[in-house]
C-alpha cells in the first residue's frame, strides 16, 4: 500500500546545505555499518545460542500478504513448562531507516528466555517508505499476533508492546490506537480488534519526531551526534519540521500530553533511558504526560549511559536494567500466570 501524500498546506521541507548534507551521509554510513557489524559479531558467541537458553525460533513468517521482507516477523517461543505464554511483539530501532529484527535478535531472546512468546516484527524503513509506512506495517503486525497468538502458544490476553528508541515510538503510538479511537484505518483496526496490551516497554524513546531541532535548543550539541537525531525527521517525515493532524501518530507524545481521556485505560509503561542519552527528555515528558492522564509509568534514568545502552548486555547497568524490567513485568504481565 502507498503511503498517503503530504497535505498540500504542510510547510515545505528544510533541505540542508550540500556540506550539511554528505556530512550526515557519511555518518549515516559509518553508524549503520558499525550497528550490523556489532549485532552480527555477538551473534557469533555461543552464548547467542537460543537453544542455550531454552528457547526455538522460526524466522520469516509472513504477516501481511506481501513479498516484501519488511513484512516478516519471527517468533522466539520457550522450549521449557508450559503454555500458554505471556505475547511480547517488539519494534526494533534504528531511526525508521535502518536495522531489522535480526540485529535485535538479543531482544527476542531476552524476553523468550524469561518465559515470553515474543514476536519480533519488520516493518517497512525510510526514506523509501515514510510516514505511515512504520506505523501501519505495526498495527497490521500487531492485529496479526494477537489473531495466531495462540497458534504459536501464547496467551493474547496477556501482551506486552516492546521496543527501543524509534521501535519505542512505534510501541507508543501502538498503545495509542489501543486506547484512543483513531482516525486512520490501520489505527481503528487496532482499536477494533479490541487489542488491550497489559505493559508497555517504551526505551530510550524518540516519542516525537517532528521538530527534531528541539534537542539543539537544549544544549549545544557535536554535529555528528545532532546528525543521528536529525535522521528521524529527515528520513520518516521528509525533512518536515512541525506537528501536522495528517500525520500526528508520528508524534505519541504529544497526543499523550492533549490530555484527552482515552476510551480504553492506557497500560502501565515501563520506560529506561540513560543520562547521557541525547533523548533524554522525550523520556521525561513521557512520565509527566502519563502521570497527568492517571496511567502509571516507571521511568527509569542511569547514570552515565548512553543511548540503547541495554542493548549491550555486558553492561552493568545493562544488567540492572533488564533486571528491573522484569520485575515490572513480573508484576503486571508475569510468565506463570
């Protein structure tokens, strides 16, 4: 399916000087490389091994009627006790443009070993694909999990909505369309199917696209790191620069922080994020708009890390971190319920 165009009174895209421009192209090269090769290395450690931990995977399966690659998820199910299992569908990151389900292969991984059936989603990336691309491809998927669920051994009346970073804004907006009654129709199939995730993960969030330029207001920022927060914008919206109605599920953040009560409660988010994290703030705003809106939320914030810092299980921090996340889960959505 196309993406809609652009409404005709958007304002235009900013469009960058051609230094700006090969400065953000080269960097983007280096950045992506750098993330498949690191995903790609610590795959090769025995520890990788899903049969080490209990879990099977069965890779590719298709959730929307398509031959694009985009549109294939694969399922990390516990090998060991019973069903049915909890559902945790994850979004991975990588700024709508980049990354797949099989760099966040840790993350499924993560979360089968505890005792979760997890499916973990592709979605169609930009700038070939825009805004809604992302977002519809996740509500197909999401409508699609909790449809065959059971087929794989879960339980859809017990999910989780999971990701990080740009995965965290589609898991967002994705509690969104659970809670809200939307407009768009990929956004009411959601709320049709009568979807009612039990938690959220929302991690190191980019929870608004539009107006990326806002991090460069805070503080002074070096250019090769204003380049990866620009990306977003760039890539999933075009280059355009404010909030639109045409294109707002962009932007969960500020649909959370209107104010309006939803007609279904908004789950209980579990929101970590570092110190160091350039976005840092969509984080915060997070928790004082769900505070306002009666929903809880537990932001967690550690000292000195960086953004996606969990990802890198070595960690310290890393460890505390998945180790407060399941205890949040234990609590609302727990393995052996």
């Amino acid at each position: 399916m196309r993406s809609p165009r652009l409404p005709l009174d958007s304002p235009p895209p900013e469009i960058a000087p051609l230094p700006e421009r090969l400065r953000r192209r080269a960097g983007a090269l280096v950045f992506d490389n750098l993330y498949r090769a690191l995903a790609t290395g610590a795959r090769l450690h025995p520890l990788a091994r899903p049969a080490r931990h209990g879990v099977e995977v069965l890779r590719n399966i298709p959730y929307r009627p398509s031959r694009h690659d985009a549109h294939r998820l694969d399922v990390y199910r516990p090998t060991g006790g019973p069903g049915p299992w909890p559902v945790v569908l994850y979004v991975h990151g990588g700024a709508f443009r980049i990354l797949s389900k099989d760099t966040h292969w840790v993350m499924g991984l993560g979360f089968a070993r505890r005792g979760y059936l997890v499916f973990n989603i592709n979605y169609r990336l930009a700038p070939r694909h825009p805004y809604p691309a992302a977002i519809e491809d996740a509500c197909e998927a999401l409508v699609w999990a909790m449809k065959h669920a059971a087929d794989y051994g879960g339980d859809p009346r017990r999910l989780v909505l999971a990701g990080e970073s740009a995965g965290a804004n589609l898991a967002t907006a994705l509690a969104v369309t659970s809670s809200y009654r939307r407009p768009e129709g990929f956004a009411r199939a959601v709320f049709d199917a009568g979807v009612r995730p039990r938690a959220v993960v929302a991690a190191c969030g980019i929870l608004q696209v539009s107006d990326a330029r806002r991090f460069a207001r805070r503080k002074r920022l070096p250019g090769w790191l204003y380049d990866r927060l620009v990306e977003p914008s760039e890539a999933y919206l075009g280059g355009l620069v404010d909030p639109h109605p045409e294109r707002e599920l962009a932007d969960p953040l500020l649909i959370l922080e209107r104010g309006e009560p939803p007609e279904r409660p908004l789950p209980p988010f579990f929101a970590p994020v570092g110190t160091r994290d350039p976005l840092l703030d969509d984080t915060r705003r997070l928790k004082a708009a769900l505070d306002r809106l009666g929903a809880r939320c537990e932001a967690r914030y550690y000292p000195g890390e960086v953004h996606a810092f969990h990802a890198m299980v070595f960690l310290p921090n890393a460890r505390r971190c998945w180790g407060e996340l399941y205890d949040f889960l234990g609590e609302h959505v727990p393995p052996g319920e």
